[in-house]
C-alpha cells in the first residue's frame, strides 16, 4: 500500500525526517536513504552471537544460532546452543518453542510489551519502516553509508520502562550488529554474519 | 328457575370469589425460570443444562463490539465504557482487555502461587529440584523470554507462576491493541460484561442492557471522533430480552388485533352494549379463577402458564355466545340455559378432562398447565351458569347472529352429498400423511428459536473473535460436601490433563484450579520447607551456577509468607475467578455439583471410556447439544402422550354423557377428521410438525367437541336448531380469527398454534355441521327456503 503511493510515502517520511533530525537532513547519507536501501531487502538470513550481561548474573551468557527476515513482516531466531528455541515473528503474533519440554507459546506484541517494543524496533528497521520506527523511537544515525550506526531511543514513558536503547550497526543495507541496554542495567550485544542476501 | 333470593346469592358468591382471586393474584410470586419446564426427576446432565441455560456463568454474559471508527477511537470508548460500568453494581465482572480487567485474577494466582500451583511437591524443594529449577531459568533467562520472567525470577526461581499462567494461557483470548481487546484487523474492539443477576432474570438482564447502552451514549460523548461509533451485542440475555420484546409486541398487536375482530362481530351479532361485556365475564372469571388455582397449588404461576393457559381457556368465550346466541324471542337466558345446559356442560366437561391428562405430567409447567385450564373452564362454566342468565337484558335477542349462520345452512342442507366428499378428503389426508417421508417432528432446535438467523450469526462472530469457548462438553459429578467435591475435581483434573495430553481434547477448567482442596492446601503449605532450611537448600542448589548471591532474596521472603497465611476460601477469589468458580461448583439439594467445561473435544466416546475405565464415582460426560435434543424428544413424548390420553378421556366421558355409541361416533368423527386433515395440510411438501402444534390438536379436539355436541344434540324447534347452528357458527368466526390473527406472527409458539387451531376448528366446524347432524333435513329446514332461516319467524 505504502509503496503502491510512492510520493505520499516519501512526503510522508521526509517530513518524519526533518521532525526527527533537523540537523542530519541536509546530509548525504540520511535515515531516509538508510530505510530506502534496508526496504530494498526481501529475504535476509544469518548466523548469530548473542553475548548478554544481565544484573542477575556474575557472567555473561552467550548464545548462538541463525536469525531471519523476509519482507515485510516475518523475523525468525532460532537459537541452537545454549538451549534450543524458536522464536517467530509474524504480523503481531510471536510464537515461542523454547525451555527443556519445547513447550509453544503464542502471544501479540502489545500483550507483553516488554518484548513488544524491542522486537518492534528491530523489525521496522529491517523492514526500511520509517514510518513505524518514528512512532517508537528518536533515531539517530551517525557514521556513513560503507559504516553506519542507528541509535533508536524509545520516545514513550512505558517502552522507556524497559529499553533504554536499540543500536544497529551496518554497512549500506547490511546489518553486523544489534546491541539493546534494557532499562536495568541488563545489554546484549548481538553480531551477525550475513549468509543470504536477497535484495531482489 | 331460581327464586331470587338463590339468585342473589349466586351473584354474592361470584363477587366473593372475585375478590378472593384477585387478593390471592395481588400475593403471586410470577416465575420465568425455565426450570419449570424440566422434568421433576430431572437427571444430573439435565441439572446441568438448565444450570449453565439459568444461573450459569455462561448465561450472564453479555458480549459487545464497539465499531465504525480508527481503532485508538474504539479504544478510547472500549476504556471509557468499561470503566462507566465498572463502577455500576450490576456488573459483577468487566473485561475488555485493560489492565484492570486482568490485574485482579493475575495478582490472585502470584500471591497465592505456592498454594495453587501443582509444581509445589516435595521434590522440587530439595537440593537437587531447586538446582533444576534454577538451571531452567538460566536457560529461560537467556532466551527471548528472559525480558518477561527476569522481573519475577527474584520472587519465583521454581516458575510457579509461569506454570499457572501457562494453564491459564490454553483458553484462547482475543488479541490486544492500544490496551483493550480487539477483532482481527482492529474492526471492533470487544468487551465481556458478566451480569450479576442470572441469566433467567430477564427483567434485571433487560435493565443492565439499559445501563449498558445508557454508559455507551454517555462515553460516545466523551471520546471525540467517536460520533459515528455503533454498539453491537449479543449473548443469551440480548436473546431472551430481544425474545420477550417480540413476544409482547407480537401477543400485544395480535390480541389488540383480535380483540378488534371479535368485538366487531359481537356488536355485529348482539348489537347490545350490555351483552357484548357479558359475554367476557366467563373468561375474565375464568382466567381470575386459574391464576389463583394456580398460585395456591404451586406457590407461584408460571409466566409461560399464565401466556399459554389463557388460550386454553379461550373456549370459554363460546359458552356465553352459546347462551346468548340461542336464546329466542319471547325466551328468557334463563330458559334458555336450561335447555342448552346439558350440552353445554358436556362440552366443557370434554375439555376439562382433555386438559386434565397434564395434572399428570412430569413437568410442573404442563402440571400448572393443566390445573390452569381446568379450573378456569370449571369457574367459566359456573358464571355461564349461575351468573350470567341473572345480568342479561330480558328481552335480549342476538338479533345479527342469524345472518352468520346461512353459508353454513346450505352446507347442511346438502349434507347427504358432501358426507363421501369429507370420507375422501380424510382419505387423501391419510395418504398424505403416511406418505410423508423423514419423520413427523421438527428436531431442528434453532426453527424453535425466535432469534432472527442474522442476530444468531453476529453472536457467532463475537463469541469466536472474544474467543468465547462454546460450552458444549462437560465433564459433571456430585458430592456430599464442598471439600469432597474439591478433592474429586483434582482427582478429574489429572485424568482430564492426560486427555489433553492425548489431543482428546483441547482444554478443560475445574474448581480446583482456582481453589484447591482445604488438604491440597494444606499439603502444599506444608511442602515448602522452613525458611532457615529453605536457605540452605538454596545456597547449595546455586553451586556451579552464575546466579548473583542475595538476587533472592524476595523468594525467601514469599514462601515464608505463605507459611505463616491462613488457606484459601471462596471469599478471596476476585470476581472474574468468583464468577467462574460459582458455575462450576455449587450447592443444590443437598449435594455438591461440580460442572467442569471441557474445549476443543476431539473425540468424545474416548472421553467417556476413560472416564469409565478411570474408577472415579459418578463422573458423567454430558453433551448439552445431546441433552437438549433429548429433552426436546421428551417434550414431544410428553406432549403426545398427554394429548393422546386426553383424547381417549374425552371419548370415555362422551360414552358416559351421550350414553349411545352411536351418538360418539357422530361426535368423535368430525373431530378426529379436523385433526388429520389439519395435519395433513401442516405436513405438506414435507413440512414438519412442531410441539406447539400438538399443543393446538387439543385444543381442536377441546373447541371442537362444543360444536359437534351441539349439531348433534335433538332440538324441539327447527328455530332453536337454526339459533344453535348461529351460535357456533358465530363461536367459531370468533375462535378462527383471533387464531388466525396468532398464526400471522413470526414466532413458531404463536404462529404455530394459531395457524393449528384456525385451520382445525374451522374444519371442525365444516365436518361437524356435514356428519354430526342427526335429524333429517325437512325437519332443519322446516319447510322454508334456506336462505330465509336466519330470520325470525
């Protein structure tokens, strides 16, 4: 729909833009650039190492497996070491195979928005969804297109409640990196390594 | 014939009882619950049904959909309307969503999760549980789930919680956006609204509908943008409000309407102010008469009773239009009674002992019936009797009754002809009816509905996007006492829980869930160590594991207060869990019931041989679809028993009346001719027949029987014959529009019967005036033209 009314769209995201970040809009390589080329992606896949430092434990937890995104809506982890999970993303619907019985669950986004707004943010920047990121977040990019970095900031008081901050690392519309402080205290620092790449 | 003094008192006596009736009406308790149409020796399943149709949690909710807007503006209003109704007292619970709708049951199970949660055993408390436990959640906490269980983690390390709400999570529930439920695609926001009153309380159900669209207008207001925004709801108390209103407008239009009708053709027929009030008196006494019967007998009338009962006694109109019809020029009401009074009593005498086979019934509504009908005919055929000869004007003569009569004089004036055309009629109805192919009965319950096919779908769409589980299969059983009742509930719980496991069925919910056994309480308490040995336990079980030392503490500080808390009662449940836990345990006669709703059934004869093979007492397997098409059969056996053996009682009484079986066979023909060729009519092209219409077979045999006595009976004067066929001729114009009018309603009950009754009598009018007549045609006629026998000589 979005992209079926290209003018509207780009008024639309250009006017987010100047409201977002005045002072980046006269640059070369802005968000609006940015999402252009993550939107130009349909199928992305790759390999994962989550390394978390979380308040409860006196060492860090690394786990690792392969994450995945197909336009526009569906985001699947799969972690295979420590503990096998599946985590898939569909529309708003999570649904969770995880712990030592596989047990499924299945939920909405806005019914646990501790989860909700994280994934909504990684989403929406993978999808090239301005739009959708600009109602969550104050974006900041800094660095260049070869090496660039998005620093999402959640905007309302109760996604504040729990992330402090999203930031994404890429190269042109390649991800390397995903690392979230949570409001406790409680980061993850998450590099990927791009295997299919699909920007048909 | 009475000297005036009996007279006086007669009228003192009528104006006595009068008033006694309408004191005793003035202290009767008028009941709707539907229980009194269910058998008297009604079976545990058949408890069930009527629970869960009554008091059943199921039948106090209301489900409402807001639309028509963006989905924040249905948001804003779902919020607004929620909390108006909150703070109303008719509303036991409120959900939409919002976090005050959920909050009260989640703060339920996490304070009391060591007394409810069935992972508090023994093993889970000991150093190596505890090490399990904690290496779980460092799994958990690793994983996408880690942001949910990291804030409870401190509190909870052996999942408790996470274990209850993951029973709590297998019903299914609507999908949340901006805060409150929604449809898919964000259409219609959805609200739960559980009333207080029980689901049969139709006038407190109809005033919390009032309040509910009273608090929509006031947050349509409100909210801006929300102009356009429509309410949709459904549920059974919607039905049952909706289904009273038609009921009354419809019985409201079609009485008014009849009323119009046959007080035209009483004006017509009498042309006296005087008479035409008269003529009511009998079953206006009458239905004053039954109502008080009623009310003494059984401590309460029935509102089906009271609506059905006054069409019972209908026929009693007739017997003032048989007195004042027949009586002639020069005669007095009171001669005039004298001589139709033998008639007269017979015919109302059929009818008493064709209605008096329902005193008999299982069901108290029929058994009410029954006392209705009788005594109101007993009290109208007194008043006819002994009251209304007294009030009548002494000349009075029915002056435009004549008129009436003539089509149905030539018809008896070529009887002889028409008596093989009558025998071939029934002839073709026969065949029609043995011909008739897949069973007489209509056993689609939904054809019985008076809910419009287009309500019943919204219904459908609401229950299935508020994920409403439709409450089909129950697993049910009963104790001696609340805790026996718990304690078996736990026993099912764990059979249940390996049928889930199998995939035999989806889900299921039990009492026990929400409120365990005293014992079970009390073992779990007693399960958690004390706090000293609970830490040392722990400090052990956290060797080898990454876990900061002292994050704990809040855990120690938990089971340590469920130590030291008193168990668990029925009066800590927040509302939504009192609500459901109520319809699923509950006391009736001494005895516990316990009705536990079973989900997404795969395969219920598997259910009933495990339940079976099992070796737990009593538990049933009831399908309510199953229960409710049985008690419709029982209702269709009832019916037609009841009708057959008033049948049979009413030839019995004629033998015993008319003393020649020759003289009942003239008499019972023409009635038993009406009611197959009524049958046939209604089962043509495959039509089928519905209770009520058995309902209006009785009461053709009772109506018509009136009219067969009286072609039958020998007069002294052909005038007095001709008055007596104009007297039911115009008794029957009475009887066929005021049923005629009924059959025009889209209700089945009042459609059915009237368009039964209309057809039925008419024809009994048709066949009785060709066969019933015994005296030969010269002697009707009289040596006059047909045309001029109306008149007066």
């Amino acid at each position: 729909m979005r992209l079926s009314r290209p003018a509207a769209w780009l008024a639309a995201a250009f006017c987010a833009v100047l409201r977002v970040m005045p002072a980046l809009a006269a640059t070369p390589w802005t968000v609006t650039r940015l999402m252009q080329a993550l939107a130009q992606v349909k199928s992305v896949s790759g390999r994962f190492e989550e390394r978390q430092t979380l308040h409860m434990l006196n060492a860090p937890l690394v786990s690792t497996g392969t994450l995945s995104y197909r336009a526009p809506d569906q985001l699947q982890k799969i972690t295979f070491s420590p503990f096998p999970e599946r985590f898939v993303l569909e529309g708003d619907r999570v649904t969770m195979v995880s712990g030592p019985d596989q047990q499924i669950h299945s939920f909405t986004l806005a019914e646990y928005p501790e989860i909700g707004g994280l994934v909504e943010g990684i989403r929406a920047t993978l999808a090239g969804d301005l739009l959708t990121l600009d109602r969550y977040y104050a974006l900041l990019l800094t660095g260049d297109a070869a090496n660039w970095q998005l620093l999402l900031r959640p905007k309302s008081a109760g996604l504040t409640r729990f992330v402090k901050w999203i930031r994404i690392v890429g190269s042109e519309n390649r991800i390397s990196a995903i690392d979230t402080e949570e409001s406790d205290g409680d980061r993850s620092e998450m590099s990927i390594v791009e295997d299919v790449h699909n920007a048909g | 014939m009475f000297t005036m003094q009996a007279r006086r008192v007669a009228l003192g006596v009528w104006l006595l009882a009068v008033i006694v009736c309408i004191v005793i009406i003035a202290r009767t308790r008028l009941e709707t619950d539907m229980t009194a149409f269910l058998p008297r020796s009604a079976s545990l399943a058949e408890q069930v049904l009527t629970e869960q149709v009554t008091r059943g949690v199921a039948a106090r909710l209301i489900l409402l959909g807001i639309e028509g807007a963006p989905p924040a503006t249905l948001a804003a209003l779902s919020k607004s309307l929620a909390a108006r109704l909150r703070r109303q007292i008719a509303f036991a619970y409120v959900a939409n969503g919002d976090d005050a709708s959920l909050t009260g049951t989640r703060d339920y199970f996490w304070r009391n999760r060591y007394l409810l949660s069935p992972g508090v055993v023994a093993d889970r408390f000991t150093i190596p549980g505890l090490h399990a436990a904690l290496q779980e959640d460092l799994g958990l906490l690793g994983s996408d789930l880690g942001a949910l269980i990291k804030g409870s983690l401190p509190n909870d390390p052996t999942g408790e919680m996470l274990s209850l709400s993951q029973r709590l999570a297998r019903s299914p529930r609507p999908r949340s956006q901006d805060g409150v439920w929604f449809s898919a695609g964000g259409r219609r926001a959805l609200l739960l609204v559980y009333t207080r009153a029980a689901g049969f309380d139709i006038d407190a159900q109809q005033a919390a509908l009032a309040q509910i669209h009273a608090a929509f207008q006031d947050s349509r207001r409100t909210v801006s943008g929300a102009a356009a925004v429509r309410l949709v709801e459904s549920g059974p108390a919607v039905f049952a409000v909706q289904t009273r209103a038609t009921m009354k407008r419809d019985a409201t239009r079609f009485s008014l309407l009849a009323t119009a009708v046959v007080t035209a053709l009483l004006v017509y027929a009498y042309r006296s102010a005087r008479v035409l009030v008269l003529s009511l008196l009998p079953v206006a006494s009458g239905a004053l008469a039954a109502v008080a019967a009623v009310s003494l007998g059984f401590g309460f009338v029935h509102g089906i009773t009271l609506g059905f009962g006054v069409t019972l006694i209908g026929e009693s109109v007739d017997y003032a239009i048989y007195l004042f019809t027949q009586t002639m020029h020069g005669d007095s009401a009171a001669a005039t009674l004298a001589r139709i009074w033998p008639t007269l009593r017979l015919g109302a005498l059929t009818s008493i002992v064709g209605f008096s086979a329902m005193l008999f019934s299982d069901f108290v509504g029929f058994a009410q019936l029954g006392l209705f009908s009788i005594t109101g005919l007993v009290a109208a055929a007194g008043v006819t009797r002994f009251v209304l000869p007294d009030l009548t004007p002494p000349d009075f003569f029915a002056t435009g009754a004549g008129v009436l009569a003539r089509p149905l004089l030539v018809v008896m004036s070529r009887r002889q002809w028409l008596r093989p055309a009558v025998a071939l009629l029934v002839l073709a109805a026969s065949v029609v009816l043995l011909a008739h192919r897949g069973g007489f009965w209509d056993e689609d319950l939904t054809k019985m509905s008076p809910i419009p096919a287009a309500e019943q779908r919204l219904d459908q769409a609401l229950r299935h996007e508020a994920g409403v589980p439709d409450l089909r299969y129950f697993v049910v059983f009963r104790r001696s006492g609340e805790q026996v009742a718990l304690a078996e509930s736990e026993a099912a719980a764990a059979l249940l829980e390996r049928l889930v496991a199998t995939h035999t069925l989806g889900g299921f919910d039990v009492p026990s869930e929400i409120l365990p056994s005293d014992r079970t309480q009390r073992k779990r308490r007693a399960t958690l160590p004390d706090a000293g040995e609970l830490r040392a336990r722990f400090a052990l079980a956290l060797a080898g594991l990454p876990f900061r030392p002292g994050i704990f503490a809040p855990f120690f500080r938990d089971t340590a207060a469920t130590k030291r808390a008193r168990l668990l009662t029925r009066a800590d449940l927040p509302a939504p869990l009192r609500l459901q836990f109520d319809s699923m345990l509950f006391e009736r006669d001494d005895g516990w019931n316990v009705v536990a709703p079973l989900t997404d059934v795969a395969d219920p004869k598997r259910i009933v041989a495990s339940l079976a093979a099992s070796g737990q007492q009593g538990l049933t397997f009831v399908d309510i679809h199953q229960e409710s098409d049985r008690l419709l059969h029982t209702y269709q056996r009832e019916a037609t028993l009841l009708a057959s053996i008033g049948s049979l009682a009413i030839v019995i009484l004629l033998f015993i009346g008319l003393r020649a079986p020759a003289r009942v066979a003239f008499v019972v023909a023409p009635l038993a001719a009406s009611v197959i060729v009524t049958a046939a009519l209604l089962t043509l092209n495959g039509g089928r027949l519905s209770i009520f219409m058995v309902v209006g077979f009785l009461l053709i045999v009772a109506v018509g029987s009136n009219y067969c006595l009286f072609f039958e009976r020998l007069y002294h004067t052909p005038e007095s014959q001709r008055r007596s066929v104009a007297s039911i001729v115009l008794a029957n114009l009475c009887t066929v529009s005021a049923y005629g009018l009924m059959s025009l309603s889209g209700i089945p009950v009042l459609h059915d019967i009237g368009v039964t009754v209309a057809a039925g009598t008419f024809l009994s009018l048709i066949f009785a005036a060709i066969v019933s007549v015994r005296v030969p045609l010269e002697r009707l006629v009289g040596g006059e033209a047909p045309h001029s026998l109306a008149g007066p000589p």
